[in-house]
C-alpha cells in the first residue's frame, strides 16, 4: 500500500512556474492551470460581456428615447391643434403687451396691461386715468382697557362700551353677549365676513388704547357699507347696540376706478379690469396728471414663435446627429 506520494518541488523558470524534484514533470504547471481556470471561467465571462453590452444598448436607447421626446415636444410646440377654443394651445395665437406715455414718466407707472392668446392686435389710446378703486375703511374711536381681551360688551353698557344684543349688519345677524371682549367682537364679525365682506381687526394703539377696524375686503362703491349708528341699510341696531361705542369714523372713503379707453370713459370696481376688451386685464395703479395720454400696444409674440422654431430644428438636428452616430 502507498502511504506517501512525492509530487516534487515549484520553481521558476524564465518567469514560469515548473514542478521539479523527486516526482516531478517538468511541465508548465502555471500555464496548466491558469488554462483550466480560464476553462472554467469561460461562460461567466461571456455572460459578464453580454451584460456590458446590453447596459451600452440599453444606455444608447435612453438616449435615442430623451431626444425622440424632445423632438415630439419641439413639434408639438408648433402645432396648430384643431377644433374651436384652442388659442391657449396655439402659439401663433399669442400677443404681447406694451404701454408707452407721451411723457417722460414710463407708461408702466400708470397702468399695465396684460394679454392671453387670442386677443386681437391692436393699438388703444387711455386717455386718462381719474380715479383708483378703494375699498371702504371705518374704525372705532379708541377703548381705554388693559388688553384687547378686556370685557367690552355690558348689559348695562357704560361710555364707551357695547352693548348686549342683537343688530344686523349688511343682512347679517350679529349678536354681542354680555363679557366678550375686543377680540370676541372682531371674531364676531370675522365669522360672517364672507357674507359681509367686511373685516374687522383690533389696533393697539398703546398700552391702554385700543380700536376696532373694518375694512371691506372688496373695492368699489358695490362694496361699500357703514357701521354709524344710523339706521341705514348696511347697519340695523334696534337693541342700540352701538350706541355708546367710541365714535366710529371714516378711515378711507370707497371709489370706484375711472378710465377713458378710446374716448370713451369706464368705469369699475376694482383696478384690475378684464372685462372691456377680450384677453386684456388692464390694472391701474395711478392716476394721469392733465395731458399725460398713453398707448398700448398689442402685437403678435413673434419671439415666442422664433424660440419655438429655434428649438425644433435644434431637436431636429441633435436626432439626426444621433440616429446617423
């Protein structure tokens, strides 16, 4: 029986690794195995190619995906959707606004115009602006308490105090209970402003002084209301509520905006007008002084369409690029 069995010694040879010695070949035991191994590797390295090159296709078809994307929307940019209603979708349809002044005072600071697709160029003359929309303002005279969380509201009220009870503002019913404070009132009247449309806001003056403040949340006469202790139609107090309030004042008188579009005069609410021409919102921010006349200007948006074929043939030609790559 063999009980031991002598393979030789490794040594190197002209940068090989031989097996010598006692029971060794001589042969490139090295080579030998490095081809075995490189045998057996063969199949994972043919897969580790193929996972290469499908990551490099796949790669090359993210790319050729963006720029098709690109492509479509560049297109798509430019088209012309049919059916009715699709100036928003049309760039062709796009018009920009310009507002000059016959003085050296930018037309800007008067007014600013500003324009959706569809509207038709054109030129107009505002040959003045004579008013501004405001929105109506009232406030108390001042309560002489500690904090705006001081009792206001009394059954027996005295000067300068509520008193207990019901009254109906603008069509509202609104009803003060005995021990609410300053800020249980404004709250009072916050919760029905969006029928009213008035806010109300406590003011500390100082330490020891406070109001109450109203101010319509809308401009313009239709929004106007008063808070005097008259019976008129935006205030009804039967229970003389108000009675014995601090005097309440106006703060800012109400106005509607006035202007002349083409000779002839408009007149609105609010200051920011959409309703006189179709796609223009005109907004007001001054009044003109005597002789100031202004121009706008509606105009094609030939920028936006120059962009939009710009970006096309450059889509365009980067597809090419690619597909000829």
């Amino acid at each position: 029986m063999v009980s031991q069995v002598t393979l030789g010694n490794f040594f190197s040879s002209g940068g090989r690794t031989i097996l010598g010695g006692t029971g060794g070949s001589g042969l490139d035991t090295q080579s030998i195995i490095k081809g075995l191994t490189d045998a057996k590797a063969f199949p994972a390295t043919q897969l580790q190619d193929r996972i290469k090159i499908n990551g490099e296709r796949a790669a090359v078809l993210g790319e050729f995906q963006t720029l098709l994307s690109k492509l479509k929307d560049a297109a798509n940019f430019l088209r012309n959707p049919p059916g009715i209603n699709n100036q928003s979708s049309n760039i062709f349809t796009y018009t920009n606004t310009s507002v000059t002044s016959n003085t050296a005072v930018t037309g800007a600071t008067y007014v600013t115009v500003a324009t959706s697709p569809g509207a038709t160029p054109q030129s107009y003359t505002i040959d003045s602006i004579t008013r501004l929309a405001k929105s109506k303002k009232q406030a108390t005279g001042s309560f002489v308490i500690a904090s705006a969380d001081t009792a206001v509201v009394k059954t027996a009220p005295a000067a300068g105090e509520f008193k207990a009870g019901t009254f109906t503002f603008k069509g509202v019913d609104i009803t003060l209970s005995d021990g609410d404070t300053l800020n249980n009132v404004a709250a009072k009247f916050n919760t029905v402003s969006g029928n009213t449309g008035v806010v109300a806001s406590v003011i500390k003056v100082d330490s020891t002084h406070y109001q109450l403040s109203f101010v319509a949340t809308q401009s313009g006469t239709a929004n106007n209301f008063d808070l005097t202790n008259v019976e008129v139609v935006s205030l009804v107090d039967p229970d003389d509520v108000f009675d014995l309030v601090p005097t309440i004042t106006d703060t800012q008188e109400v106005d509607d905006a006035e202007f002349s579009l083409n000779g002839t005069t408009i007149i609105r609410s609010s200051n920011n007008i959409a309703d006189v021409v179709s796609g223009l919102t005109f907004t007001l921010f001054q009044t003109t002084p005597a002789l100031t006349e202004l121009t706008v200007d509606v105009k094609q948006d030939t920028d936006l369409i120059k962009d939009g074929v710009v970006n096309f043939v450059n889509s365009y030609n980067d597809f090419r690029t690619f597909v000829a790559k």
